[in-house]
C-alpha cells in the first residue's frame, strides 16, 4: 500500500517536472518578490489628499498632510475627483474659524465618511482639549509594512487559486490523453491514494510557496510570527482549490472548456472579493460568498488578526471532506468511462 503510493507520487512529481510546474512557480515567486519590495512596499501611498483655503489664517501655521491653495476656486477644483477633500476655514463666521467639509462622494457612504473623519483628524491632530482624547496607539505597522502585507496577502491569494485549480487539471488531462487513467482502472490502486497523492504534491508546492513568499517580502521576523496563519490558511485555500480543479478536469472533456471554467473563477467569483475588501465596493451579499471569508481569513493571518471562528474552520472542514468525496466519485466514473 505504502510502496504504490510513493510510485504515485513519484509519477505525479515527474508530471509535474515535465510541465515545468515547478519552474513556473519559482518565476512567478521571483516575479512577485521583485515587485513587492521594488515597487509595492516604496509606494507612498497618500490615503486621501486634503487641501485647505484657510484666507484669514485662522486655523493656525501649515500643518503636517494638509496642502493649502490659494483660492476657494481652487480648493473646489482639488477637491472635485471624488476622492480628495477640501477644507474650507471661514475665520469671519465664529471666533477660531468655521470649518466647511468640502468633498465630491465617491458613491460610497462608508468611505465618505472615513474620508471626512481622515480630514478632521489632521486638522486638529494638534488638540490636546478634545473631549476623546487622542488615539491609543495600538499597532507597530509602518506604511512601507502594511503595504508589505497588504501585497502579499493579495498575491498569495490569487497565486493559490490558479495553482490549486490549473495546477492538479493539468495533471489530470495529460493523464487522460496518455492513457493514465484507463491503466489505474485495472491496477491495485485505490481512488483515494490516486487522489491523495496529487493534493499532497501540490499542498506541499503551495505552502513551500507561501512559506518563502511570507519570508522574502515581510522579512525574516515578522515574516515567522505571520507563518503559523498564514501555512493554515494557505493549507485550507489550496486544499478547497485543487479539489475543485481535480472535480472540473474529471466531468469535462478536455482544457479548453476548463480553461473557460477558470476565466469564471477568476473574473466573476474571486474579482468581486477583491472589490469588495480592497476598494471597498459594498456588496451585501458578500457575505455569503465562501471565496470572501477565504481571502479575508488570508488577509488577516498576514496582519496577525485572529477573527476566524470555529463556524468558518467547520465550514472549511466540511467542504474539503465533501469535494474530496466527489472527487473520488468523479473518478470512479471516469475509470468506468475508460473501460
């Protein structure tokens, strides 16, 4: 039993080599570190310009994040792209000066709202008289490693999708086309090693993967106090994905209709969660997506966020044993298929 499992193995990695799988991976790793720490991470992300026209000078000498214009035309055009906000300080209305949010919406209310309070915070983030006090300081992120966790986790994410789903497909038709499968029909080899042995090859690819990705780009330290989540998470993703891909190649008949199959995932199934947490689209039914929870669980084990409760690890549990069943149920009528 052990002996043919390791011959599976073995045959499945030699698939593996021979497609370049392997090769594709360790370019796409260099590929994305480049980009992470070259570009992503020096990014200076502003989150949302703000620019005053404070004429009488009464908020006071320039303070820090805060651009002032020259004219209230001016502050009207800067602040016009939905995006940006203006502060308009009218010294003649009350003593100290009366300040006018100016903004364009940008369609959603919740980051309007997060736009103006970003704006009032700078503008008096040298109040020490505020009712609330000032903030507590809770995280040590700087900007540069925020946008460090941001990428990866983004990457990591979509990286495992494709892996997982394309990675085991394209194992699973060149088996077909070679005649692999009708073979297996006839020898003493349980479905259950035929299946086991392609999800251990790419279970230990992709968290191989993740594991090198979370260190080059976080950086040694921080990169390990993120590992333990992060190799969970990655481990529940490439799981769910490369059962789901095992499950496509066995009820279609050849990659191009799968190849159309993964256009779907990635456009109309994982794009919306991107939206939806990144740029922050409000979609009520997002909820409801399983992809949501996934990418949001990945995003939090980067930022050592434990939010995940035992409903989102049951759920995850009782999907992987369910795929797995009716992958060993689709390749069942697959060897009878072959004869």
């Amino acid at each position: 039993m052990r002996g043919s499992f390791v011959a599976l193995l073995k045959k499945d990695f030699r698939l593996c080599v021979s497609g370049g799988f392997f090769l594709l991976a360790m370019g796409s790793l260099i590929l994305y570190s480049c980009y992470i720490n070259l570009v992503y991470a020096k990014l200076d992300q502003e989150m949302f310009p703000v620019y005053r026209y404070d004429p009488g000078k009464a908020g006071g000498e320039r303070i820090a994040g805060v651009t002032d214009v020259g004219s209230l035309n001016e502050l009207e055009e800067a602040c016009s792209d939905g995006y940006s906000v203006g502060l308009h300080i009218n010294g003649d209305s009350v003593p100290g000066g009366k300040t006018e949010i100016m903004m364009v919406s940008c369609g959603i209310e919740r980051l309007d709202h997060i736009r103006e309070a970003y704006a009032r915070s700078l503008l008096f983030q040298e109040d020490k008289t505020d009712a609330l006090g000032q903030a507590e300081i809770i995280g040590v992120n700087t900007r540069e490693m925020k946008n460090r966790r941001d990428m990866t986790a983004e990457v990591l994410f979509f990286e495992l999708v494709a892996v997982g789903f394309l990675g085991v497909a394209s194992m699973l038709f060149k088996e077909k086309q070679m005649g692999v499968i009708r073979v297996h029909a006839i020898l003493p080899v349980s479905r259950i090693q035929f299946i086991l042995s392609k999800l251990t090859l790419i279970l230990s690819s992709d968290l191989l993967f993740a594991a090198v990705l979370t260190v080059i780009n976080l950086g040694m330290p921080e990169g390990l106090k993120a590992l333990p989540g992060v190799l969970l998470q990655a481990g529940i993703l490439s799981l769910v994905m490369a059962l789901v891909g095992f499950l496509c190649a066995e009820l279609l008949p050849d990659f191009k209709q799968f190849s159309l199959i993964y256009l779907v995932i990635a456009v109309f199934i994982t794009t919306p969660v991107f939206l939806s947490v990144q740029a922050g689209v409000e979609m009520g039914w997002m909820r409801f997506h399983p992809m949501y929870h996934l990418f949001t669980a990945m995003k939090n084990a980067y930022f050592q966020v434990l939010s995940a409760g035992g409903l989102y690890y049951g759920a995850c549990a009782a999907a992987i044993i369910l795929l797995f069943l009716a992958a060993g149920w689709g390749l069942g009528r697959e060897m009878k298929k072959e004869g």
